[in-house]
C-alpha cells in the first residue's frame, strides 16, 4: 500500500537580523577591573618620546629663568615646543564630537524604527493572518514543492520587505523547527498541521527605504520577543537566538 | 718502549671505548631547509567540510587584535575544531601628514600601525559554521575587522619574503 504518511504543510520563515553597531556596556565588575589594570600599566610604563621631550624642554626653560644661558648653549632650538603640540591636540580632541548612543528611537520607544537599541540585536516581527487569528509572527510563507527550503525563506522575506533587501543568508541548514496541529475543525486527512522551518539571515545594509512594507511591522530585541509571540512558538525560537 | 705504547685501548682490553661521549648527547634531527606545505581537502557531497579557512582580524589596536585573536583560538579548541595554525603578518605602518593651506603650510603627522593575526582552521562542517561565524561577530570588538576565507597557494606566499638575489641567479642561468 502507499506510504499512509500524516501529510504537514510545510513553511519557510526568515529570521532577519540587524546587528549591533556599538558594543554593550561593561558590567560593574568588568569596569572595575578595567580601571585596576589601567593604574597598573601606567605605573608600570616608562616615558614616551613625547614625554621625555617635554620633561627635557621644561628643564632647559628652568635654567633660562635662573640664570641667563647663552643662546649658543641651545642647540637646535625648537620652534614648537611640545608643550604647544598638546595643547593643539586637546584643541582638537574638544572639537570632535561622537555620535550619540542613545537614539531620538530609543528615546520614543518607536519599534518600528532600525534606529533603536544600538547595542544588541533586533529581528523583524510581521503580523500575519492564520487561519482566523491574525498573529505576530516572523515572516513566514508556505512551500511549494520544487523549491528548496531556503529559498523559500528568501520568498518570504521578499514578500515583506520588497526585493532589494541586502541580507545575507546564513547557509542552507535551518536553525529551528515549530510544529502545530490545526485544531480539530479544520483538520481533514490531507491536512493534518504544519511545520515551520527557521531560517537566519544578517542585514547587511541599514538603509530600509526603499522597502515597501505592507502589512505591521516591527523591530524587537529578543527580550521583548515575549512581548508579541505566544509562549510555545517563543520557546522554539528563544532556542536558537544568541543574545 | 715508549714506542710499543703497551697500554693502548684496544678492543680486548677493558678500557676500550673510554673516550666515548657522543652516545650520551641527545639526537639531533637534521635541519630541513625548505617546508612546501600544500594540504587542502574540500569533500563534495552533502556533508560538506570546508577546507583550510583562515580568519584574518586587522586592527589599528594591537592589545585588543591579540586578545581577540587569542579568544577565537581557544574558542575553537573549546569547539574541538582543528586549529592548523596561529600567525601574525607584518605590521604596515602608516604615515598621515595634514597639508593645511592657510598661509604656512603646516604638517602635523600621526603615525598609523595596523596589525594583522590570522587563525587557520580546518574541518569546519557547514552545518555549524554558520553558528561560529554569528558567535565571532557577535563578539567582535570595536575597530576590528573580521575577514573570513580559504587559504589559497597565494596566502602562504604572501607570508615568505622574496630573495632577489637567487631569482637574479636563476634568470641568468636560464
């Protein structure tokens, strides 16, 4: 007889990631032992070129306001001292500003934004229509037969985000897997429930405008996937999310 | 009788063999001079295993490469991953003279070292390489640039120094 197998629809998802741009801040401890080793080395240092320089031209300049050198003892007399030299450097170094950690986004609270949360990672929640409920869910889209899986997550991404997204997929295994039955009404023999296949990808350029995004979209830390996803689908992908 | 020399160590005497010292020492292998190592290995199939991949971390920053490039070994060793080797290349030094324009031309130079470490790593299947990759880019310091890809014949020779003497021999005599 023929393979009587549960027959499952099967999905591909995307799991698209947006990297951290700046690194985390230190723990209190990782601070503190920062800041020990610091005062180690810089007990333990000898004296730089620039800094023997200066001690010497501090020490020539004592001798002229005691007594009066010649100018012939003053060898090579130095136009710039370097006295000056650090003085333009702090000039400079006041001018520089940094670019700000935390976002006018961060600040709203607006997660709709790529700008949030600099330092960790943030991964794109769709909401989705599923049987009756409409779910927030990664993007996810049925498999046809002739296509491989990963491809099929590429489809799913292009679906949401538009074609042009510089994403970059990481190779062709699929990091996780969640399963569910149709509840009892709508099962039938040939449709028995369905398998979703996780995918991961790495965005790779922060420039999202041109995408046309067509239904809700958000963009969430994985603290907060809790937040949005329900509890059995979350504990399958909290598995394979590195924080 | 002096010349007869009567107590001569010969080999029935009991004191033959009296100076011997050279068995004492310890063996010495003989010095190779030239190490052409050309091993890869890349098996097709559906369980792929990359070949030799070297992971290139270049910096500005020298304690932060070290340190970074001493993670990711003992991260692989950790792994069970094959480590083949841990080198660094040369460091390039950089000049940066600024020529402002505003009357006197005046040049204030920063000197610029960049450091390059490289680990070698062979056997990485494909399933879990993409999980190392995330893992190391997810703990990439700041001002490090990561670069992952094979070793080719080109960069082991980027390692050796060219002799021109011996190619200018060799051109002669060909």
């Amino acid at each position: 007889s023929a393979a009587a197998r549960r027959p499952w629809r099967l999905f591909g998802a995307m799991c698209l990631l947006r990297l951290p741009r700046i690194t985390q801040p230190l723990e209190k401890e990782e601070e503190e032992v920062a800041a020990l080793m610091e005062q180690i080395e810089l007990e333990r240092s000898l004296y730089s070129d620039h800094e023997m320089r200066k001690l010497e031209e501090e020490e020539q300049l004592k001798k002229k306001m005691e007594s009066l050198y010649d100018e012939d003892e003053a060898r090579g007399k130095t136009v710039i001292m370097a006295q000056d030299l650090e003085e333009k450097w702090e000039q400079k170094f006041l001018r520089f500003k940094a670019a700000p950690r935390i976002t006018d986004a961060d600040k709203s609270n607006d997660r709709t934004s790529l700008n949030r949360k600099l330092d960790s990672n943030l991964m794109l929640l769709v909401k989705q229509k599923i049987g009756n409920q409409e779910l927030w869910l990664l993007p996810q889209v049925e498999w046809q037969p002739g296509e491989t899986l990963r491809s099929t997550a590429e489809r799913a991404m292009a679906t949401f985000l538009g074609d042009h997204i510089q994403a970059k997929v990481l190779g062709n295994a699929p990091y996780g897997i969640y399963k569910y039955k149709f509840p009892k009404p709508i099962r039938t023999e040939n449709n028995v429930g369905a398998k979703v296949f996780f995918f991961k990808a790495f965005l790779q350029s922060s420039d999202l405008s041109q995408a046309k995004l067509k239904a809700d979209y958000l963009w969430v830390t994985k603290k907060e996937l809790g937040d949005y996803l329900q509890s059995e689908y979350l504990k399958k992908v909290n598995r394979f999310l590195l924080d | 009788d002096a010349l007869l020399a009567s107590r001569r160590s010969y080999r029935s005497r009991p004191t033959h063999g009296i100076g011997r010292f050279k068995y004492l020492l310890p063996k010495e292998v003989p010095k190779k001079r030239k190490e052409k190592v050309q091993m890869k290995e890349i098996s097709a199939g559906t369980e792929y295993q990359y070949g030799d991949i070297n992971i290139q971390m270049t910096s500005h920053d020298l304690c932060l490469v070290e340190h970074f490039a001493q993670y990711v070994h003992r991260l692989c060793n950790r792994l069970s991953i094959r480590v083949n080797e841990s080198y660094a290349m040369p460091t390039k030094t950089n000049e940066v003279l600024f020529l402002e324009e505003r009357g006197s031309k005046m040049q204030l130079d920063a000197v610029l070292t960049t450091h390059q470490r490289v680990v070698q790593i062979r056997g990485l299947s494909s399933t879990f390489a993409p999980i190392l990759l995330e893992v190391i880019q997810s703990s990439q310091p700041e001002g490090v640039h990561l670069l992952m890809k094979q070793h080719t014949e080109a960069d082991f020779k980027s390692r050796l120094k060219a002799r021109p003497e011996l190619e200018e021999l060799l051109a002669e005599m060909s």
